[in-house]
C-alpha cells in the first residue's frame, strides 16, 4: 500500500455529480455502492497513472469510458475516477489531479486542506505508473 498526500483543489465543473444523479443506478452497476454525487478534485505533486481495477463506460461519451482504482481517504473506502478517452487515452484533469468519491462525503475536505489517499499498490508500481504519467505528458 503507498498513501500520498495531496491538497484539495478548486471546484470543479460539476460534471460527474450531474452523471452520478441522471444515472445512478450506472454507477450502482459498476461500484455495488450509492455514490455521493460528485467527485472530490485532489492535486498532487507528481503525477500517478490510474491503475484500473475496474471500469464503465460513460454515460455522457461514448468514446469514453470511467476507470475506477480503488483507495481509501483516512477511513472512508474510495474510488478514484480516472476518464479515459478509448482513442488517444487522454480524459479528465490528467494524472496530477484526482478525482475521488465515495458512498459518503469525504469529511473535513476544504479547498485547500491537506489529504492523504491510500492506493493498494508497491512502491516500485507506484514508481513505474508516475514514468509513464510523465512520458505521456
């Protein structure tokens, strides 16, 4: 297990909270859990590739779909949200910023405060997923 931290970013535009209300029971499907609409925006130093633990296809893009990777924030289980465009690969904020939700809200998460998630991965995949981050840039 490798925990980072990050800070909170600035709002964002809303669009998976309007996905995860018009489609819940899509996210239903894919999670096993009712998701707190929306997702928390959390900026890291160095970028970190997904690693897919599993996905669906977006709702809104056809030509995307929503990787989810699994996580925890302090005690709440998460899922990190990473889009991915089938064709270029691209989607989303990029792997600097991560995009995180869960069956409850994460509490005491301000823009700007500190917040450590816990990914379920080795130091040396850790290492390996931020080269391929950065190549893809």
């Amino acid at each position: 297990m490798i925990t980072i931290t990050g800070r909170v970013w600035r709002k964002g535009s809303g669009d998976f909270k309007k996905r995860m209300i018009s489609f819940p029971e899509e996210f239903l499907r894919a999670t096993g859990e009712k998701l707190f609409p929306g997702t928390l925006n959390v900026e890291i130093d160095k970028p970190l590739a997904v690693k897919e633990h599993f996905r669906m296809r977006d709702v809104q893009d056809p030509e995307q779909d929503l990787l989810f990777e699994i996580c925890r924030v302090d005690r709440v289980w998460a899922y990190r949200i990473r889009p991915f465009n089938r064709e270029t690969g691209a989607g989303g904020h990029g792997d600097h910023i991560l995009e995180i939700t869960s069956s409850q809200e994460i509490p005491n998460a301000h823009e700007g405060s500190p917040i450590k998630i816990s990914f379920f991965r080795d130091v040396e995949e850790r290492d390996r997923l931020v080269e391929q981050a950065l190549v893809q840039r």
